[in-house]
C-alpha cells in the first residue's frame, strides 16, 4: 500500500558517494578527427582518444551580456559549459565537456547571425516586459504593473446603484417597459397610478439587484480574505511576511510546502539540489496529479539571504495562456531562455518540495489564474432566438392594436367632441376642476397620437416583463438537477456533472450532430503498451508473459528496490533480448529503442513507500498517458527511468545506472507531430531520439538505410491499427559535430527569442528530426469506456448523427468504430483519402452517386428515410479536408455527409476539427454538439452550439473551454435524452405560457376599450394589473418549468426515438405560437361577453365587473396550465391553487382600502349566485375547446410523446418490452 509520494532523487556527479554514475562529455576529443575526415554521425567510432588544447595568446574572452549565449548548464547539470570567444572577429566557440580539455569550435553561419539579430531585435520589442530582479521599486517606476490585490468584485458601495442599473437595461424589453412608466407620468397620457405604474419594472429590477448584490458581497469577502494572507517576501537581505496584497512585480518570495502561490514567479532555486519543484494545478485547471517545474542551472543554487541577486527578465505581456510563457532572464552576465516549465502560477500549491524561492513576475489582475477567471464564452439558445423573433411579432401585434384603437378613438372623438364635458369616465385635464368645460381637445390627428401612447401604456403587458427573470430562475433550477443527477456522477474520478452555461440548458433537446473526439472522449486515456516492432521484426505478444505471471524489472538504489508501479505485458523473445546485454549488431537498436522511450518524453519519476520498507514504488508523472505507457514499458524491459532534472535523466539499464544529459528538447505540437530529445550519452556520443506519428515520421526517415525495414514497419503499423492500438514510430540519429554545434546554436537563439519563439523553435526542430534511422514503432491499447457502444447505439437510435473527429490513423479509427458499434457491418463504407484537389473532386462526385443509388432503391422498396434506407458511412482524411475545406468541394462534402449516418475523419488537425462543425453549422439548420477532452478540442467546443468537456486525463482545457463538463461520454445518453428532453419541453411551454397568459389579459382589456368609447379606462384596478405578471400568475409557470416531467427517466432511455420532439421542433414552433394565440382570442371573448352579457341591464358597478374579469382570467390561465401538468408534487399543487387563493385575498385586500377606487366592490358583487355561475360558465366556455381539441389529437393523431405516455399509462414497461411502439419518423430540419 502505497503511504507517501516523493521524488525520486538520486546524487549528482558533484555529491559524494556518486562518482560511480558514468558522466557524459560532450565531444570536443573528436573535433580534430571530424574536421580532417568527415563522416557522417553513423559511421563515427565513438571511442575517440582525448586530444588536449591550450588557448591562443591572442584570444579574448568576449563577456558582453549581449553577445553571450546560455551555458549547457541551462539543460544539462555537471561541469559543461559552453562561451564565445573571438579569433581576429571570426565567431569561436569554446566547449567544456566536463572531465575534457577545452577546444575552440567554429560555428555560425550568415543566415544563423541574422536570426540572432532578429531575436535580439524582438527581445527589445516594446511589447516586453522588464523585471529587475530584487528591485520592485525600478521595476514599477513608470507604474506599467498591477499590484498584487485582487478585485473579483463588480461593484462597490457607490457604484452599484447605477452601474447594476445600467447593466440591467441593457435588455430592450426593460428600457421599453421604462418608457413606458415614465409615459405614464405625464398628466395627458396618465392611465394608472403613477407610482403603481412603475411597480412591475421596478419589482424585476429589484429582485435581480438584490441577487447580484449578495452574489458581489461573496465575492468582496473571498477578495478580501484572499488579500490578507500572508507570504514571505525578501526585504533588507532577508525574508519577512507581507500581505498578498503588497506584493509586487520584482520581489523575490519564498514559499513552503503547501503553500498555495501568491502571483506567478519565475523560479530561482528550490529545496531539491537539482532545482525540481512540484506543484499541484488544481485550483488553476482542476488537475489533480503533480506537474514539474525546473529553476535555471544557472540560479538554482542561489541563496538570497548570503548574496546579492541582480538581473533582469525580459517577459512577454500577461495572457491568458496557462500552459504557454517565454521570457529571458540575463543574470551573471549570461542570457537564459525562460518557459512554461519555469514558472509557477498564482493558486497553485507547492507539493513534495521543502521551499522554493522565485521572482514575482505578474501579481494580481495580470497573473494566469485571474485572466483565465472570465469562464466560458456566452451562447443564446436557439429556443431564445425565436422567442426573441415573436416577442417582435407581439410589437407588431401590439402596435396593430393600438393603431386600431387610435384610429377609432380619433373618428369617434371628431363626431362627439361637443359632448365630452358630459360624458362619465372620459378623459379630463384636472379632476379638481368642475367637469363643465373641463376637456381640453386637442384635435383630432393630437388625439389619435394621444390615446395611441394611452393604448400602448394599457396593453403594455402583451410583452411579458416577468418571461426574462422566470426563465433564469427555471434554468437556474434544471442546472441544480442536472447537477444532482446521480446518473451523471463519475466515481473513478470524483467529478460531478458541471453546468457552465445557464442559458443553453433548452438546447440540449434539439441535437441532431455530435462531433466527438476519439481518444479520452471515447476512450479511457489509459493507454496500456501491447507490441512493439523493432527493425522490422514484430513482437506482438505472441510469446506474451502474463502480467500476473511475471515478477517485474526491479532495480536497487541506495539500498532499497525500486519497482514499477505499474506491470505490463512484455514478450519473451524481446525481453531475452534486452536481458543479453549485448551492444552489437541490430541489438544496439532494440537497446536504443526502449532508451527513446525511456528518455523521448517529458515524465518526472516519483517514489511511493510500500509496507515494505525496503522496498518502494516508482510512479511516472505526466501530462501524456501515451508517454506514461511507454516509459513503463521500458522499465518493464529493463530501462527504468529513476531520476530527472532539467539538465539531466539517469536511467537504470539493467543494473547499469546511466547519466544522460538533456541537451535540448523538443516538445511535441499539433503541426509536427512528433517529439525529439537530444542526449549526450555516456559513450561520448550525442543522439537525437524521436518519436511521432507515422504520417509525421515516415517523412523524416532516411529511407535508403534499409527499405525493407521500413516496409516491415509499416506493415505491422497497419496491423496494429486494424487492431485499434494507438502507433507511434520511433527514430534516431546521431549528430556530427558541426550538426550539434549548428543545432545547439539555432537553439540557443530560438529558445530566447520572446517574440515568434515557438515558430522558430518548430523551423529548429525540423532541421535536427531529418535523415532519421528508424528504430520501430510502438501499439498501445486505449480501452474503450465504459458504456460507449450502448450510447452510440442510442444517440442513433434518437436520430442523432455521431461524427468522430481523430487525429489516429484510419484503420485505428475504423476498429474502435466498429467496437463502439458506431460503424456495422451492414453499412456501405465511403473511404475519401486523397492528395489533390482533384482527386477529391473525383471521390466526391462518385460517393454521391453511389448514395443516390441506395437512397432510390430504398425509396423503391419503401423505405420512409434516408437513414432508415441506406446506412452510409463515410471516411475522410485529414489529408483530403485540406482541400476540400476552405473551396468550392465543402458543398458537394456536406451534400454526402448529410446523406450518412456516421463520419468517421482521421489526422485531422485541431482547426480542420472546429472547420467541420463550422461546415455543418452554415449549411444545415440543425443544432451541433461538440465533446472533446484535450487542448485540441477546444476550438471545435467553442464552434458548436453546445459543446461539452470530458474532465479526463488531458488537462482542463476542454472543460475551461465548455458550456457543460462531465465525466464519461456515456452520461451524453442522460443529458440529451432525459434532461435535455425534459429542459426544452419545459422552457418551450414556458414561452408559449407566458405569450398567452399575458395576451389573455391584453385582449379582454381591448374588448373593454371598445365598449367605453374608447376611453382607455380600465374596469380592473391599477393593483391588479400590475400585480397580475408578477403575483397573480408568476409561481407556477415556474414551478411547472423546473419539474414538470412529459415521461419518465425510463420511458425516455428505453425509446430514445422520443428525442426527435426537439428536433422536429414539436415544443415551439410558429404554428404552435398562432394556434395559442386564436386560443388566447377565444378565451378572452369567453371572459369578457359572458359577465357582460349577464350583467347588461344589472346596476353593478364596473369596478364590480373588474373583480369579477379578474378573478375569471386568473382562474382561466391556471386551469389552463394544470390541463397540461402531467406529474404532480405537492408544491406543483401548492403554485397553482395557491395562486387562485392569492388572487382572490388581494382583490378582497385592495376592496377593502377605501382610499382607492372600487371600495367594497368585490363583497357587492360576490354575494349574488349570478357571480359564481359565471365563473362557472367562463372556466367551462373558455377551456372546453381546448379539452375537445386535445382528446380528438390524443385518440387520432397522437405524436411520439402521448404515445409514450399511453405506454406509461396504460401498461407497465415489463408489459411492453417484447413490443415495439411504432415512433414518427424523423425527418431533417430545412436547411438554411
């Protein structure tokens, strides 16, 4: 059982008791001999005899900071080093390959010396930044950098007010109900109270207000607790406490383990004698495993408490890239590169490390973590789009309306403008005044303009204020169960279903595509080695070892056993061969195969105590899980990495522990492919170790060496692929002295330059990973997960098209298709893998026709369609995207993709990913989802309409990146089908409620207006009308939003068929919005006629009448919901009659206040029989239509939702599990 994790170290050359590790010079002894008999590196004897030198009198060591380079010692520990020096002008180089004597080395050429110009050029750039180490005031003296006080705050005490205010108005629907109030205000046009008037927007205004000044005041508590802590800052020679908040760029901090970073700080020195820090990233990205962070060779042993540290670092500008930094550090005269791996952000934690002492390079708001706290990028929703699109309509509508009103009203008045001093209830300038002579006219056209805004301020409710706040508060709720969702909890890695977005919850019903990564996404991103194959000769497990079986590599240090964490599957033959020993013939390149695997990689090795104590555990940390594979398969084999610095690896051969010094790296990226490291190993020789995929690699391999291994390879490349495992090609070469001295001078320059560096480190790498002899190529299993063929399986049967983007290659790319049943054998596979344009062309135009052909024969035997008729999959390259991306074949592309099922696109870069979704989205009017886990996922998350991240193996960038994170791709199945489902058909009625709730009111004031001469006077109290949006009506729309269920869990992933409701748009549509408003007309007609016509000749007042319309449209539009509730909760009964009961006590509250108009009505009127019959009689007239139109639907035309919920009803799923519900099929949206 493992107890504690820590790094593995093993003593330097310089320590005692470690002089038996063998050194690696770095071969000045072989200049003579090269330079007098060139020979290529592979021809070259590697036991040369040492020659000594002695310096010319008339050199002088050049020691301009300007023109010196970075020592060995920046990557590689030990006593090499490397200086300029000046022969008459001509560039020498001086080499100290540790125990050797020194020999000049010309180098440089005129294109060499320009690129350095140029990065010297950029260095100077305005767009860097300059630290002075130890010197904060210098620093900051022209006040460029941000103090390290934090601020997540939005407001502050004077600011709220008007800056929450500004941000709220910035919805249109808010200004326009503003104006509205303020029309309100003016004596001509008042048609309310004027402080009632300003009582619904002001209700909206002051719930949000309220909920983002608690959400503020949270966030000045954290700032102000994160502000306080304390940190140890270098001041007067030695090291005192200091607030976070008082920390600034320049100053040097030392922080102790599990000390969380107070900004983010280029290392200097750590406890570890080789310069190794740990950190954990956690609070930063969410990963949980250690990352390794290196001080320069050159600092590491620094103390600055005993002496005076002065320097500079020249930085690029603060950005939000966590994982990317360059700068240059000058200290002691030299000139060091600085990157990702030497700096440690704000929020992490030191871990595994006793101290580490760093320079603040970016404090507070400039830092990482503060830059990256923005999240993800805002969406709307589709459904939110066409709301949008008929809130104008209802604009149109409500101008319409006031129009006709106006008109009226204006006529009306041009006839009877000599009686309205007489006339009760029209409209007068001064009700303190006598009526006689009391109405100013201002002529017919002023009046019309007049009651027109009269008109607007009286249907203003026809644009729902309350829809906005009802449907964040419903959103808010579906995130809170989507969160709880115990179907959706991840145990193997403790990750909870994440909603980052609130505002997109709804499109999660409507998906037609999903774009989804391979490997992490699909899969594990556990990778397990299986084979290998090595100078053509295949080792593929046939004469396996069985894990259990075998007893494992182990090797002794210090006494003590180190073993493998981790046991893997080796092959007996190849692992004889490793145990012989030999260094001859093709045995030396199996030998350097596992020491590339060993060495080509960026793993830190850690140590794990067992119950044991003699013996302990080595872990391999790392970002890659391909890298953690192979480095434990060369131990498995007898090449156990057990130590690394920046400068240095130590890996124990058989026994044998070797010093290899790391003299550069190449890391791999996106458009190499590929990975190489440079080594000065222990037979004096310098070998560059690469690794890649195949299409990258076969392109650099020196084919003339030996073409049938090369043909070897590639055919068991192909066999590993057919079997699913994951390839990697391995090569090597060795480096003459003139090529490392080129290299390693290129190098130097690249890897300082701030500006451009990683292009130019990429044009470095491509001229080192040339003419290489390829050593084999590795298979790695990357298991399926758990689940993902039965939610594949699902998502198409929901009608879901499932694209699978990869960077593999394309057998590998079709095995895990056919074991996640994304592809079958009944599928017609279109393969596309070209290298012109033409040739496209060509492919495209064929797979076309062959899909017509299948589309028509179906037809003919009665298939209904296309994908029910011809399972077409088609099969694209990255190769072949290039050209068809970007012109005029993405049509014809996008005309054959349509047509199939599945899209299976191999070495596809991260771009041509984010090109597909963006080549789907333009031409189809169709929702996309896209899911990834890696870096190289993003852009296409960020293109989709959804996209998802999978908190997986690679990093939280796709999570960071998302609208929605979880943890396996089999929890698609529950979000789409079960809660996406439920969440669009929730928001959908939600829309369609409010439109109709609102426009019920609307009308039957309008039937009002037109029975008062137009007067624009309201039988409804001012309180009622305002209180009807936001009291009367507002629960339970969204109590029923939150948790009302159309069908079961159940019901929903037994027939995943039902998801095509959202996608044929059966929730919200244009025609579901006039049918509910022609509805809406009936039930106003029913509300307003039926009291009026039973109370014509009565002597009730209008107030009287305006309870009674009241009451009778609240009752209406509840019933109205609770027809269409289908599960029911007590709270869900609780909103709704609750309502009904809150309506009536306020009408009797407001009647009771005889200070405002209609005192006592509700007590005249409701005492009569007459009352409650018409109530009756509303509720029956105005819901019957709707109850016969939904019976006749449900018994002749049901859709897929009453289908299933018949089934529920009236059956019991175990009943109906041998038969099949006959589904509506579903059809493609129009395309845009």
């Amino acid at each position: 059982m493992a107890t504690q994790q820590r790094p593995l170290l093993i003593p330097s050359p310089r320590t005692p008791g470690a002089s038996e590790l063998p050194y690696t010079p770095i071969y000045a002894d072989q200049l003579k001999s090269i330079s007098e008999n060139p020979k290529s590196s592979s021809e070259m004897d590697s036991n040369f005899e040492v020659e000594s030198f002695s310096l010319p009198d008339n050199i002088t060591l050049n020691s301009s900071s300007h023109h010196s380079n970075s020592s060995f010692q920046s990557r590689a520990s030990g006593r090499n080093s490397v200086r300029e020096v000046s022969f008459a002008g001509n560039s020498v180089r001086e080499v100290n390959a540790g125990d050797l004597e020194m020999k000049p080395v010309r180098h440089g050429s005129r294109a060499e010396s320009e690129a350095l110009s140029m990065s010297q050029k950029e260095i100077h750039d305005e767009n860097a930044r300059f630290i002075y180490i130890n010197d904060p005031g210098k620093t900051n003296e022209r006040f460029e950098f941000a103090g390290n006080s934090i601020r997540t705050g939005k407001y502050s005490i004077i600011t709220f007010l008007p800056r929450n205010l500004f941000e709220q108005f910035h919805r249109v629907a808010y200004i326009y109900f503003l104006v509205i109030a303020i029309l309100n205000q003016l004596p001509q046009l008042a048609v309310f109270g004027r402080g009632v008037s300003i009582l619904p927007l002001a209700f909206v205004l002051l719930v949000t207000a309220v909920k983002d000044a608690y959400e503020d005041y949270r966030r000045h508590r954290s700032d102000k607790i994160e502000n306080n802590r304390l940190a140890w800052v270098l001041v007067n020679d030695s090291f005192q406490q200091k607030k976070w908040k008082d920390i600034r760029a320049g100053e040097i901090i030392k922080i102790s383990a599990n000390d969380s970073l107070p900004c983010d700080m280029v290392l200097l020195s750590t406890s570890d004698p080789t310069g190794v820090a740990y950190v954990q990233t956690i609070n930063l990205d969410g990963e949980s495993n250690l990352k390794t962070r290196y001080a320069k060779q050159e600092t590491h042993m620094k103390n600055p408490e005993k002496e005076k540290i002065n320097g500079l670092i020249k930085s690029e500008k603060p950005n939000r890239h966590i994982y990317g930094f360059q700068a240059n550090m000058e200290i002691d005269g030299k000139r060091v590169s600085l990157g990702p791996s030497n700096i440690v952000l704000r929020g992490c934690e030191l871990k595994n490390t006793a101290w580490a002492v760093g320079i603040a390079v970016c404090a507070g708001r400039e830092t990482k973590a503060m830059l990256n706290s923005s999240g993800a990028p805002s969406k709307r929703s589709r459904l939110e789009t066409q709301m949008n699109r008929e809130i104008i309509i209802l604009s149109f509508f409500l101008v319409g309306l006031c129009s006709t009103v106006s008109v009226c009203a204006g006529v009306w008045l041009k006839r009877h403008k000599d009686e309205l001093d007489i006339m009760p209830f029209y409209r007068r300038k001064d009700y303190s005044e006598a009526e006689v002579h009391n109405y100013n006219y201002y002529g017919w056209r002023m009046q019309i303009f007049f009651t027109f805004l009269m008109s607007v301020i009286v249907f203003q409710v026809m644009i729902p204020i309350s829809l906005y706040i009802s449907m964040e508060l419903v959103r808010v709720g579906q995130a809170y169960f989507m969160i709880r969702d115990t179907l959706m909890y991840d145990a193997s890695s403790n990750s909870r279903f994440q909603c980052r977005a609130l505002n997109i919850n709804e499109d999660l019903g409507q998906i037609k595509y999903v774009f989804s990564d391979k490997t992490g996404t699909l899969t594990e991103n556990k990778m397990e080695f299986q084979c290998a194959s090595i100078l053509g000769v295949d080792y593929s497990g046939e004469t396996a070892i069985d894990q259990d079986e075998q007893l494992g590599y182990s090797a002794q240090v210090d006494g003590q056993v180190l073993r493998p964490k981790t046991k893997v599957k080796v092959d007996a033959q190849l692992l004889n061969i490793t145990n012989s020993g030999t260094r001859t013939g093709e045995d030396r390149y199996v030998r350097d195969f596992f020491l590339a695997l060993a060495a080509c990689n960026t793993i830190v090795p850690l140590t794990l105590d067992t119950a044991d104590p003699a013996v302990r555990l080595v872990d391999y940390q790392g970002e890659s899980p391909d890298e953690q594979a192979l480095v434990f398969a060369a131990a498995a084999y007898g090449f156990m990495l057990i130590e690394r610095t920046s400068g240095h690896i130590v890996i124990d051969v058989h026994g044998e522990r070797q010093r290899f010094n790391v003299l550069g790296l190449h890391e791999f990226d996106s458009d190499r492919k590929r990975m190489s490291v440079i080594l000065g190993c222990p037979d004096n020789s310098v070998k560059v170790f690469v690794k890649g995929a195949d299409t990258s690699m076969f392109s650099v391999i020196d084919e003339s060496l030996n073409l049938d291994i090369l043909g070897a390879t590639q055919a068991h490349l192909h066999s590993y692929s057919s079997m699913g495992l994951r390839t990697l090609v391995i090569g090597m070469r060795e480096l003459s002295v003139p090529e490392f001295e080129q290299w390693q001078y290129s190098y130097e320059t690249a890897s300082t330059a701030l500006i451009g560096r990683a292009a130019l480190l990429r044009k470095v790498a491509s001229k080192v990973e040339s003419n290489l002899r390829i050593l084999g190529a590795s298979g790695i299993e990357d298991k399926l997960q758990q689940g993902v063929p039965e939610a594949i399986v699902s998502l198409r049967m929901a009608g879901i098209k499932v694209w699978v983007l990869t960077g593999d290659k394309q057998e590998t790319a079709i095995s895990i298709g056919y074991s996640s049943k994304l592809l079958t054998s009944q599928m017609t596979q279109i393969v596309i893998n070209n290298k012109s344009k033409e040739s496209c062309r060509k492919s495209l135009d064929d797979a076309l026709i062959v899909s017509r052909k299948l589309v028509s024969k179906s037809h003919a035997a009665g298939g209904s369609s296309e994908d029910e008729a011809s399972p077409l999959a088609l099969i694209i390259d990255g190769t072949s995207l290039v050209h068809i991306l970007d012109s005029e074949l993405e049509e014809q592309l996008f005309q054959l993709a349509s047509r199939c099922s599945v899209v299976l696109c191999c070495r596809v870069a991260p771009l041509q990913k984010a090109g597909i979704v963006a080549l789907i989205k333009s031409r189809a009017d169709d929702m996309t989802l896209a899911i990834g886990d890696g870096a190289n996922d993003v852009s296409m998350i960020q293109m989709a309409d959804v996209g998802i991240g999978i908190s997986g193996q690679e990093g939280r960038q796709a999570v960071m990146a998302s609208d929605f994170a979880m943890g396996q791709f089999r929890f698609l199945v529950p979000l789409l089908l079960v809660h996406g489902h439920w969440n669009y058909k929730r928001i959908s009625y939600m829309i369609l409620y409010n439109f109709y709730r609102n426009a019920v009111l609307v009308f039957v004031l309008f039937w009002f207006v037109l029975f008062t001469s137009y007067t624009l006077t309201t039988a409804m109290t001012d309180w009622s009308s305002m209180l009807y949006s936001i009291v009367y009506t507002a629960v339970p729309t969204i109590v029923v939003g939150i948790l009302d269920k159309d069908l079961s869990r159940r019901t929903l992933l037994k027939y995943p068929q039902l998801y095509g409701a959202g996608q044929r748009e059966e929730g919200y549509n244009t025609t579901l919005f006039w049918v509910t408003m022609m509805d809406t007309v009936w039930q106003s007609v029913a509300i307003f006629f039926l009291p009026g016509v039973a109370y014509w000749e009565s002597t009730v007042d209008i107030s009287s009448l305006g309870d009674l319309w009241t009451i009778a449209v609240v009752i209406v539009v509840n019933l109205h919901l609770a027809m269409d509730v289908i599960r029911w909760y007590w709270i869900t009964h609780a909103a709704i009659w609750g309502s009904i009961v809150a309506t009536f006590i306020c009408v009797i509250i407001i009647d009771c206040l005889p200070f405002l108009l209609g005192y006592w009505a509700f007590f005249e009127i409701a005492g009569t029989g007459l009352f409650w019959l018409c109530l009756l009689g509303i509720v029956v007239a105005a819901l019957l239509p709707r109850f016969v139109v939904k019976v006749s639907r449900q018994y002749c035309r049901p859709d897929d939702i009453l289908i299933g919920r018949e089934a529920e009803k009236f059956g019991t799923l175990m009943e109906l599990r041998n038969g099949e519900i006959e589904m509506n099929p579903i059809l493609d949206p129009p395309r845009r």
